[in-house]
C-alpha cells in the first residue's frame, strides 16, 4: 500500500513536478533538481516509511488513538493500515482544514479524522480537544492510548485554561506569531495556558498506559516542544511563561496573569508518577530527511554538506548568512568543493513590524522570508540556485511551500520595477515571487519536519 507523498498539477509550471525514473541533471535542470531533493526529504518523512518499527502490541483492553498535528491525517491512516486488522482499535485525531489526505483503496478507516485551523485556534479545534478528554475518562490499566502528535498540534488541539475565552487564545497565540518569538517560547506559554498541553493529556489518560508517536519539527526534537507536548513531562514553569510575555510585550487576563504568577497554572514535570511506563518513539526527523536529500544530491554526483538541522533566528538574516557561504563556495571552494548542495533546517521566525500607513500588508512566510533575504545577499551571484520550503507544503498561512531563487530572480524582478527591500519591509515574499514564477506549489504534503533549504552551486 503507497500513501501518495503530496499532491502534484503537472499542468501548473510553478507546481512541483511528478517524480520520473530519470533525475533532472542538476546543471542543465537546477530547479527541478533541488525540487528532487525536497521530494526526497518529503518522503524520508512519510508516516507509513516509519510507523511499524514503533508500533505496540494490542493491549489486553482498548486501543484508543488520539492525536494533533499537520501529519495527523496521514499517521493515523499509517495506523490503520498496519494495526492487526482483528484487534479493536478507535480514536479521535484533528489536522489542519485541506489536510486529510486520500483513503487508499481497501483501508477501512477506524479512526475518526476532523479538521480544524492553523496557527490561530478555532472553536473547531476546541471542540476536538473537548472530545478527546472525554474519550479517555473511563480506561482502565488494561487499555492502550497510542497518541500521535505531529507539528501544529499547539494550535490545532486548543482547550484554554480556566479564566480564558478562545478569544483570548487566539489574540495570545497571533501575538506570538506576530512577536518573533521562537518555537520554544511560543509553546512554553501555549503549555501553561492550556487544559491540555503539556503533559496534561497524559494524566488525563491514566491509568492506561500511553505510548506517544511522534514526528518533529522542532530545532533539537524535543517531544515537550512538539505540539506543546500533551503527553509528555513540561519541564517549563509558569515564571518561564511569564518571562517569556513580558520579553515580547504580551497581555494576558488579570485572573490568568494571577495564576501564572501563584503558580496555579503549572504543568506535570519530569518524574510525575503520572508518566510512569509511557513510551515516547520520534518516527520522523528534519536531520534524517537532511540525510535522505544529501544522498540524493551525492546519487547525482556533487559534493553534499548539511550545515545543521537547528537553525533559527530572523529568516531574511538567515538567508544573509546563506548568501554569504555561497559566495565564499562560488567564487573561492570554500569552505565547501563545487559543485555541491549546502542542506539545512531547523524554524526560522519572522517578525511582522507595524506597516506605515497605507502601505498593504505582505503575504507570505518563513521560507519565502528566507528566499527574500537570500536573493538580496547573493545579488544575482551566477551559479547559484536555491529552494527553500516548509515540508508541510504551507509556507505561514498561504498556498505555496516555499520559493526557488536563481541568479537572474534578482535581475528579472528590477527589470519589472520591483524593489526587493520594499517587499522585506512589509514581508511580502508571495508577491515577489509569484509574478517571477518563483513560488514553489506542493498542496499539502502529509508530513512535517520543519523547514527545509538547499541550495545548489555549481
């Protein structure tokens, strides 16, 4: 049984194209070469490559199935296609709208999949969370609750913590979004505001046992930081909570702000009898699929370099830096032999500034940011080329995964009277790209392990 990696529109020429037998020749075919490379990452990451290995045995009782997350849709699918089909098995799991991918033929579906929004929270999403807690009140020490928790969990399963509306979580959680705030911050205060993070559905579990599958997107792949980890010990506190508002200039109810500060509001910590006998299995990882590009690109015969897979901080400053390293590698062989692929990952933020007045607000996200700041920097720098891609096939909120940058990108967009700092200003990379030809089109990919950049010099 195959699980389609991502959608295709051959007839679309900014979309990724259909895998073929032969691979693109990366000199004569660069784009369509680095997009071989995403495709590869994408699939390293397929939940069904990587499920079986961490599969339980059928418990005694019940096999409930929860989860959240981008991927959702396509781990319990992987589920349910090696789950023995003779043992029970039932669940609740919510992904993002648009990101259920197609039943295959003959897979009966025993785990009910709905839908709900990313990254604002919606009463969707609520209403799942809701439901979860009180499908797992009644188990018993015989029952298995097998979770699966995938990246953009933290907004896709939302209960808000006493004393907060879903309004006020959706304000926070755009704050946040809007503050350039890391990954970690952003879920140390999603934990603490919340009736379910944090370790917090794992106690509601008990006592059955818990066996949590996982895939990361998150610099450093700590489970507690994925989705906000509902099944996992916190080890943050409510004054991190706080440190973390007061840093980004963040306002919170009186009555929540009193109970960050009581420590009313604090979450399970390591060594919580309430985790004893639980397993934790990462099925997925950016560095593997880092790993599974760089073979691809040594297949074709270039030199492969991973420079890291935890890369974050300001994604047009980024893309500066990897500017920087291409041009060192294009105009001098170092560091790195051509031709070759630079690989990297990791989230990179982007900080949305207050625009002046009248000036329209931009589109787009962390790849394209990424590409923005690059195409800058390397200034039409020949023998360059780059993609940049979030591998869940959105980049922030819009239709495209990421963007592909050439050394005439630069030039064609002056020759049309487009300035690529006024589109920084106002973060529009979609704008800038789209009329280049530049977006890079996957639809939703089932996965997600988080950003992936690669960049080709020959």
């Amino acid at each position: 049984m195959t699980l389609t990696p991502f959608s295709t529109n051959p007839t679309n020429p900014t979309s990724i194209t259909p895998t073929t037998s032969t691979p693109p020749d990366p000199a004569t075919q660069p784009r369509e070469f680095l997009e071989s490379l995403f495709r590869a990452a994408i699939t390293r990451a397929l939940p069904l490559h990587n499920t079986a290995a961490c599969l339980p045995q059928p418990p005694k009782g019940r096999t409930i199935v929860i989860g959240a997350g981008k991927a959702g849709g396509s781990m319990a699918q992987a589920v349910e296609a090696l789950w023995p089909p003779d043992a029970p098995l039932e669940g609740l799991v919510v992904t993002r709208y648009h990101h259920i991918p197609p039943r295959p033929e003959g897979l009966a579906q025993r785990i009910e999949l709905v839908e709900a929004a990313h990254p604002v929270p919606d009463a969707a999403g609520l209403t799942a969370a809701q439901r979860m807690l009180a499908m797992v009140q009644t188990l018993t020490q015989d029952d298995l609750v097998l979770c699966l928790i995938s990246g953009g969990g933290s907004a896709l399963l939302s209960l808000p913590a006493d004393g907060l509306t879903l309004e006020d979580k959706q304000r926070i959680n755009q704050a946040l979004l809007n503050s350039g705030a890391n990954i970690s911050e952003m879920n140390c205060v999603r934990k603490h505001l919340s009736r379910i993070k944090g370790g917090r559905l794992a106690a509601a579990c008990a006592p059955a046992r818990v066996v949590t599958l996982t895939i990361s997107d998150v610099p450093g792949d700590d489970p507690s930081i994925i989705a906000s980890g509902p099944t996992v010990p916190d080890a943050t506190t409510c004054a991190d909570a706080l440190a973390v508002l007061k840093r980004y200039g963040i306002d919170v109810p009186a009555a929540v702000l009193t109970q960050l500060q009581s420590g009313a509001l604090e979450t399970p910590k390591p060594g919580d009898a309430v985790f004893g006998g639980h397993e934790v299995h990462l099925i997925a990882t950016p560095q593997q699929s880092l790993e599974a590009a760089a073979a691809a690109a040594t297949a074709a015969g270039l030199n492969a370099y991973i420079l890291s897979d935890e890369m974050e901080g300001e994604s047009r400053e980024v893309g500066k830096v990897h500017a920087a390293l291409a041009r060192g590698v294009a105009l001098r062989g170092q560091p790195f032999r051509k031709p070759c692929v630079i690989l990297s990952g990791g989230e990179t933020t982007v900080t949305i500034k207050k625009l002046p007045e009248g000036m329209a607000k931009g589109r787009g996200g962390r790849a394209g940011e990424f590409c923005l700041g690059l195409a800058l920097a390397l200034q039409g720098q020949s023998g360059v080329y780059a993609l940049a891609a979030d591998t869940d096939g959105i980049d922030g909120v819009e239709d495209n995964a990421g963007a592909f940058v050439a050394p005439d990108t630069l030039g064609r967009a002056q020759a049309r009277g487009m300035k690529i700092d006024t589109y920084l200003d106002r973060n529009d990379a979609y704008g800038f790209f789209k009329p280049l030809g530049g977006l890079v089109m996957t639809g939703p990919t089932n996965t997600n392990v988080n950003d992936f950049r690669a960049l080709l010099i020959l």
